[in-house]
C-alpha cells in the first residue's frame, strides 16, 4: 500500500481535507436508507434542524469495522443523527453490514458517490459532521481515537435545537 493510502487509513488527515473553504453551501442529499427496507432519507425532511454526522465507509474496509463499534456508540447516544453512508453498488454488501453491525441509525446506500466527492471523501472511513444549517463543520478520516469521538460528540450535543 503507498504511503497516501497508509497514513489515510491509519488515522493521519491531510490538511486539505480538513479545510472547509471548499464546502460553504448547506450540504443537502437524499439516498435510499437500507436500513429502512430502502425508504429514501431525504436530508431537507428527516435530518431538518438536526445537526448530523455522516460516516463514510465501504464493506470491505477493515478500518471501517474497527470504527463502527464509535459510529455504534455515537448513533445509540444521539438517535436520527448519525447516518452511515455506504458507497458499495452491490446491495448484499448492505444486508452483510447489517447482518455484523445491525443499524444503530439510518444506512444510507451513496453508491453514486456524488455526495462523497463534493464533500471531498478519499479514503474510509471518513467522518462529516454537518451543524443544523447542514454546513460542514468538521471533517476527518481514519478511525476515531477519544478526542475525535469527543470533539464529535460536542458539535451533535451543540447542534440540538
């Protein structure tokens, strides 16, 4: 693995991933929520007011298996905010994330990639956190240590209407 790709995924960020002079809009998506039999999640109704987190990961990434016990935790602390964002096309893969790591929230299916690429995503796992505007607050990849489930924990908790 070359060295972008190690220290992506080993937690290092790079600091043009942490600038957000490139995301000024409110950041607005709809995607069909797996774990809701595929019912759309649309952004502008289900997450409206609400500052949400957006957890990037794709099935096969063991990274993003040692960060979901923090999407877990951050998800059952703070209900309807934190959204895992998929980005397989192949719809078993869902059944088989769900299957390991039953939905602590919605599991939204961004095969696509559009919303991954306007919001820079690279590497995964990657985290989004957007305040109630939805307005990107904060972005990092790799998986979390406590500092950054804490710093995370804190925008939701101030994001609360």
């Amino acid at each position: 693995m070359g060295a972008l790709g190690f220290s992506a995924l080993a937690g290092c960020v790079t600091p043009s991933f942490n600038d957000l002079s490139d995301v000024r809009a409110p950041v607005e998506f709809a995607y069909p929520n797996m774990a809701d039999e595929g019912e759309v999640y649309d952004s502008r109704v289900h997450g409206a007011g609400k500052a949400l987190v957006l957890e990037f990961y794709f099935n096969g990434c063991p990274y993003c298996v040692q960060n979901h016990p923090n999407v877990s935790r951050l998800a059952a602390a703070h209900p309807g905010q934190v959204l895992e964002v998929g980005i397989d096309c192949d719809l078993e893969l869902y059944e088989d994330w769900m299957d390991r790591f039953p939905a602590g929230g919605p599991l939204l299916n961004g095969c696509d990639r559009v919303l991954a690429q306007r919001l820079g995503i690279r590497s995964y796992p990657s985290v989004v956190v957007l305040n109630a505007q939805h307005e990107v607050v904060l972005r990092r990849v790799g998986v979390w240590n406590d500092r950054i489930y804490q710093e995370i924990d804190q925008l939701l908790t101030r994001g609360r209407k």
